[in-house]
C-alpha cells in the first residue's frame, strides 16, 4: 500500500498475535465487523449527544409557540358591543380568528387562516361570505363552510358565549 | 456491490483517488517530540467548535440595546442554550491555549526558520486575531464584566501615542461603551474577524502542506536514512482525529460541569465589582502593566510597560530573521533562551497575577 520510500507503516491495529480469521459467506471477517460495529455505534452516540441539545437549543421557540397554541379558551373584553353586521380579527392561540355578529343577531367565531395555502381570510360585508384574497376561496359565513374556490376543507368554528361586557369564544 | 459503485461513480466525476494517493504518500516525521504536531489541529478544532456554536448562538443574540437580555435567555431561557454558549466560551479557552501551545513548540522546534518563515508570520497574525476575537466576543454578553474588560481594554489603543485616542472612539463609537460599542463588536465579531481570520488559515494550511512538518533541531542530527515517518493517511489523521475527540469530550466535560456565568447587567453607572480581572490570556500583560505601574507611578509606567510589551512582540515576530542558521549556533541557542524568558515570564506574570487578585 505504501511505496514511499522511508515509510514505516505502524498499523492502527496493533495486535500482532495471530488472527484467527473466521469469515462469514462474504469473506469478511468477524473482528473487522464488530470493529466496524464498535466505531458506528461510537459515531452514532456522539452525533445524538450532539445533535439533541442542538435540536432542543432550535426547536425551544416551537415548542413555546406549541403552549400558546394550545389554549382552549378566549376571553375578548367589550366585544358584546360589536355592531349587527360586522366583524373584527381577534388572536386565538397563535392564529389570528374572526368573531362575526350576523344581521339575525346570531354570533359566529371562526379560524382565520384559509385551509387551502394558510393566508389570513376576511369577513366580506357585501356578500355575508368569508373570502380568502391569496386564491379566491370562499366560505360560509356560519358554518365556515368551504363554498367555492381551492380550499379543501371547512374552516374549524369555535363556540361562543356572548355576556356583558364581554365574548368568551372556546375550542370546541 | 452496491456500495463500490456508488464510489466509482463518483470517483470518476470527482477524482478523489488522486486526493486518497496525494494523502497516503504524504508523510509525517514520527519521533520523541511527535506529540506537539497535534497542538495546530487542536486550535483547528477549537476554532471550528466556535464557529458552529457561534452561528448557534447568532440565532438568539440581538446586538445593541437588547443584548443582555437576550443572553439571559439564552442562558436561562432557551432549551440548552446554557451547554451552547458555555461550548462556545470553553471551545475559545481551549483555542487560545492550543495556539500558544503551538507557537511555542513551533518556537523551540525552530519551525520558523526557512523556509517556513511565512508560517511563523502568519500564524502570529492569526493569534492576533484570534486575541481580538475574544476581546470583542468578551463585550457581547453586556453584562458588568463585560463592560468593564472593554472599558479597560479599550485604554490599551488608547495610550497609543498621537492616534490613540482616535483609535479608541471609533472602537468604542463614542467616549463611553455603551450598546453601539456592543452593535459594532458584534459586527467585528461575527463578520469583520471571520473574513481576516479564515483566507489567513487557509493561506497557513497551505503553507504547512507546501513545507510539510518542521523537524526539531535534535531530530535534524539524525541521519536522512533513520528517520521514521508515518503515513498522513490514514495513520497520522488517524491519531489527529483521537486528539480531535480527547478535545472535544474535553469541552463537553468543562462546559457541563462549569457553564459559564452571567452577570448583572450593566451599569455605566455602578462602580467596578470586586477582584475583577481579566481573562488568563490577558492576564500576564494586566500584571506587567500593573507592576510597571508600581514601579514607575503616573504615565510613565504604562509608557514603559507598554513600550516592554512592544519590543518584545517585535522581536519575537522577527525571529526568523534574526535565527537564520541550519545549524544551532550562537544565534540558535541566543534565540532558545530568549523563548525561556519569554514563556518563563508568562507564566510567572500570569500565576503573580491570579495570586493578586484571589
């Protein structure tokens, strides 16, 4: 392997005493297997005491943001008072949702993000409809109903308990 | 099989059979003082753990304003973003200590006579800015400790004559360190120094695979036919890669079981905590100036201290020029002494520092 001139080759395995070579169906033997073995195993430990800190140290934002997300229940202080026929933006966990006070009185909370590519939607006056401006979809006012255009699904309602003085809307 | 075609496919569109002859033939002298060829790979290592820990912590840290706070939460807050930045303390520890264990084997090897004298300069250089990288890094955190080191340190390109001053507001930005003093050593930090630092490395490396390793004067007696040598590959990357893991289970070690403290935030207004004191690097010229302050009170003994300071540099930067001789003659042996004296007073001055201040 080494022509060089002046080379003396200390091997990295030292033991000189003979081996006894038991070789398996491929002609590889079983030391040089379990050494192979040994020097994986060694490599994976390292790259996981290594690579999990580093995944945790990254991922620490995600998993605060997860805890936000995860809240079950709003309370939106004077929003009792919001006007027959429209709506305003409100943040649900880490989404931003819609509470709509409907002509019949009726009030609706859903979640404002388009199920189709995730843009925020919005509550159109006009039409009672909700649309999405990023690809034109269209849903129920109500039931959030996916009513035309690309979104594949409804989007989720939350329920709503009007008092004075304040609108509690809660994950269903 | 699958395997070996993977390898001639890319063999064959990347030539790495060239490199792996290239490496094979490539030879490392193996003798008695061998064990100091690992101290430049040791320093390589430091500096590739700080540069992956520093992109990790660039991911939380805000300069200006906020930085304390977001090295708090960094220390505090974020999932082991305490083993992260006491990683990165602990990797640059490690990395000033491998350098000067390097430059002076390199100094008692005799490894920058010619024609390795671009080697000597460069890693000198790199030293340089790799002190600068800790003196910047050092006001980072922005906590009382930190803005004192920099207040204190920033006195050093202050007492230059003439264009001190200067120099030392535009460090500074400003006649006070305060967090424009922060946003631009973070810019020094992590963009400024890199760009010096590693073309320079690179520049260094080549100039170690140009030259190959240096014998040391006692290993240059032995005739050209009894020298042993050992293969770079995979023999002598081999044992590099043992000391690579030795160091780094070494940092490990250090940054679990001593993670690096923050303090108080810090207050331009607060007076200096006591028994404060620089880093260990930095503590043989701390201790120098403050003797010659003793010494020779009022200007004169930072003048002097300094001006010590100086011609010493200079003349341990010029060395190659001065020990140019195969053979160790007069000048050898001069130059030898004067590496004892050197690394003697280093050592005296930095152990007279810490029994000072403890």
């Amino acid at each position: 392997m080494s022509d060089a001139v002046n080379t003396e080759t200390i091997p990295l395995n030292v033991n000189t005493e003979p081996v006894e070579v038991e070789n398996d169906e491929h002609g590889v033997s079983r030391r040089e297997l379990v050494m192979k073995g040994v020097i994986g195993g060694v490599c994976l430990a390292y790259t996981a005491a290594v690579g999990y800190p580093v995944y945790r140290y990254l991922n620490s934002p995600v998993e605060k943001a997860a805890s936000v997300a995860a809240v079950k229940e709003v309370t939106l202080d004077g929003a009792d008072t919001l006007p027959i026929g429209t709506a305003m933006v409100f943040k649900f966990g880490t989404h931003p949702a819609l509470l709509i006070h409907h002509d019949d009185g009726s009030w609706v909370a859903l979640d404002a993000v388009c199920t189709h590519l995730g843009c925020t939607v919005q509550y159109d006056k006009g039409q009672k409809k909700i649309t999405c401006a990023c690809h034109g979809g269209v849903f129920d006012a109500k039931t959030g109903k996916n009513i035309a255009g690309p979104p594949p699904k409804p989007l989720p309602v939350y329920a709503v308990k009007v008092e004075k003085g304040k609108v509690q809307v809660t994950r269903a | 099989m699958a395997k070996s075609r993977t390898i001639e496919y890319l063999n064959e569109r990347l030539g790495m059979d060239q490199w792996i002859a290239f490496a094979k033939k490539k030879t490392v002298p193996a003798h008695r003082h061998s064990f100091w060829y690992y101290w430049g790979g040791i320093s390589m290592l430091g500096f590739l753990v700080q540069v992956v820990t520093g992109v990790l912590l660039l991911i939380y840290y805000k300069p200006g304003p906020e930085a304390y706070e977001s090295v708090r939460q960094i220390t505090y807050d974020i999932h082991f973003g305490w083993l992260i930045r006491s990683a990165h303390n602990w990797s640059a520890n490690l990395f000033i200590f491998a350098v000067f264990v390097h430059m002076f084997s390199v100094y008692f090897m005799k490894a920058y006579k010619k024609p390795r004298e671009f080697g000597w300069w460069s890693g000198m250089l790199l030293l340089f800015i790799g002190l600068m990288f800790g003196f910047s890094g050092y006001l980072l955190p922005m906590d009382d400790l930190a803005f004192f080191a920099t207040k204190v340190g920033l006195e050093i390109p202050n007492s230059v004559p003439v264009v001190g001053p200067t120099i030392a507001n535009l460090l500074r930005g400003g006649l006070e360190v305060t967090e424009l003093t922060v946003q631009r050593f973070f810019a020094l930090h992590a963009v400024v120094l890199p760009l010096l630092f590693i073309p320079l490395l690179m520049f260094h490396l080549y100039l170690v695979q140009q030259h190959g390793n240096a014998l040391p004067p006692s290993e240059e007696e032995v005739p050209v036919e009894k020298r042993k040598t050992i293969p770079f590959f995979p023999n002598f990357l081999a044992k590099d890669l043992a000391m690579w893991l030795i160091a780094l289970n070494a940092i490990a070690l250090m940054s679990s079981m001593f993670p690096w403290q923050l303090g108080t935030q810090a207050d331009p207004l607060a007076p200096a905590p006591k028994g404060i004191h620089p880093e260990w690097y930095f503590m043989s010229s701390f201790q120098v100036l403050k003797v010659m302050g003793n010494l020779f009170p009022g200007v004169a003994g930072e003048v002097i201290g300094m001006g010590i300071f100086t011609l010493g540099l200079i003349l341990w930067f010029f060395i190659p020029f001065y020990d140019t001789q195969k053979a160790s003659g007069r000048r050898g042996r001069l130059a030898h002494y004067f590496g004892l004296f050197a690394l003697g007073i280093i050592v005296l001055t930095t152990a007279w520092g810490f029994l000072a201040v403890s």
